[in-house]
C-alpha cells in the first residue's frame, strides 16, 4: 500500500524496536520516519514501554510526533490476537510490574522452545538468543536468529515452518493473556484499546466480543490487508463508531525489507484519538 508521503499529513501508528523483536532502536526508528517525512509514529513493542521515551526524545529533537504505545499478545482458543494500547499511563509502577511478569513468562517459554531444540539435535543456547534480545522483550524471531546464525535454516521463515511455527515440533505456547484481559489492562490505565490486524483472524463474531468488552478502535490500515480487506474495516469502524488506525508493523528490516512509510492513515485518524483522550 503505497502512498506519496507529505510531511502534512500521515502516521505509521504501529513500529518495532529493539525492544522488542524489532532490529532498529528507538531512535532509529524515529530518524527513518523522518527521512520518509512521517508526522507522527507509535512506538508499539510487544509487552514492552521501554523504547517509547528514548524514541520521544528524539522525536522531539527532529520534529516527529512520537504516540506511546504497546502491542499486547494475546491468546484465544489456541489463536494469536493482538492488542494494540495507546496513550497508556505507561510510567505506571503497576503497569510496568505486570509487563515485567508477562516478559519473565516469555522468557521461560523460550527456555523450553530452546530446549525442545536440543532435544531434537539442534544446538542452542538460550544465552545466545538473550543476547539476541539484548534486553528486549523475548520472542520467537529472536529464536530464528539463533538457529539462523547457526545454519540450521536458511530464512527465518524457514525457522518457523519448520521448528517453532504452530503445531512444529519445538513449539511452545506463550502465556495465556485473553483478549479481553488485554482490553482491561489498557484502559485500566488510561489506553484505548485497539484491534491489531484483524485481517489476521477475520472473524468478524470475535470483533464483536472485543468491542462488548471495551475495544476502542480497529487497525483498519495494515501490510497484511489488501483493499478489499481494509474497506471492509472501515466499514465496521464506522457502523460500531470505532477508532480507526493503521500503520507498516514495522520490525526494521526483520522480515527482509523495511516497510516503514509504506502503509500509513492520515493525521486525522490521530486527531481523532487524541481527541478522545483529550490531548491537544
């Protein structure tokens, strides 16, 4: 989805750092968005805040207007969901002692993938794949790196279709946040809560459950969507009057290119929350 970027006018509301599994920092992250003339980003890690007052900083210093976010993984009925949470109170002592437990999950999950490797004859060491991390939030692609660094695959796709993708031999399931528990904690602190790529389940009875529970908005704009797909979004933000966003997922390059600029909303999707939480 491309656009011709003006510097008026569009935001990428859904970038990975390095504090996640993403592979640029913060601040990377933020120079990049100005060197495609963005006007704002969200900084939306995977269970993690850490890397949205360092990308902050430097939005200040090169004119980006940096949203604080968080993307939060979700399981149900054995299913991958995302949460999205925006403007959250992410300073929060008790919100950063809750993410510290959901990261401390993630780390033991990858200790039994790593030893589901083993098991199987490939030689891992979980203390390579936490330096992989670098003191990000653990998770699978870190894993692919390490079984990528030691050529036992070839892509990190070929990491996952044959090792720690669903149903793969050394797969292990994350901790069991619902959805709707996710929807919860982001407004318990002040978020608003927002379907990440729903084109990922398309199951539009399960977006009607979220919504019951709290859900403010729908990613409507996403790589994974085709055109079809984000009209029909659209569609239903606007029947369920639903915040609408969007943005490239971004990893840095994880994935083999940097998308970063090529799938944004225009600035009034943003106005429009920040609206909502009153911030002007």
């Amino acid at each position: 989805m491309k656009h011709i970027v003006t510097r008026e006018g569009l935001c990428d509301l859904h970038l990975h750092t390095t504090f996640s599994d993403g592979i640029l920092s913060p601040e990377t992250m933020v120079l990049k968005a100005k060197e495609v003339r963005l006007a704002a980003v969200a900084i939306a890690d995977h269970d993690a805040v850490g890397g949205i007052d360092p990308a902050m900083r430097t939005g200040k210093q090169v004119g980006i207007e940096v949203v604080p976010a968080v993307e939060m993984s979700c399981l149900h009925e054995n299913f991958d969901v995302h949460i999205l949470g925006y403007y959250m109170e992410y300073h929060d002592p008790e919100l950063l002692d809750y993410l510290k437990m959901v990261q401390q999950k993630r780390l033991e999950r990858a200790e039994k993938m790593v030893a589901n490797l083993n098991r199987d004859g490939l030689e891992l060491d979980v203390k390579r794949v936490l330096e992989i991390a670098n003191g990000g939030a653990l998770g699978r692609p870190h894993i692919a790196q390490a079984l990528l660094e030691r050529g036992y695959v070839k892509t990190s796709d070929e990491a996952f279709n044959r090792y720690i993708g669903y149903r793969s031999p050394a797969y292990v399931p994350k901790m069991e946040i619902s959805p709707l528990e996710a929807i919860t904690v982001i407004r318990k602190y002040g978020g608003i809560p927002v379907a990440a790529h729903p084109g990922s389940y398309r199951n539009d009875k399960f977006l009607d459950v979220l919504i019951e529970a709290g859900l403010m908005g729908i990613e409507v704009y996403h790589p994974d969507h085709d055109a079809a797909l984000s009209e029909h979004y659209l569609e239903i933000a606007q029947q369920r009057n639903l915040l609408v966003t969007g943005g490239s997922d971004c990893h840095g390059g994880r994935k083999g290119r940097l998308y970063i600029g090529e799938t944004n909303v225009p600035y009034r999707y943003l106005e429009q929350m920040k609206k909502v939480k009153g911030i002007s």
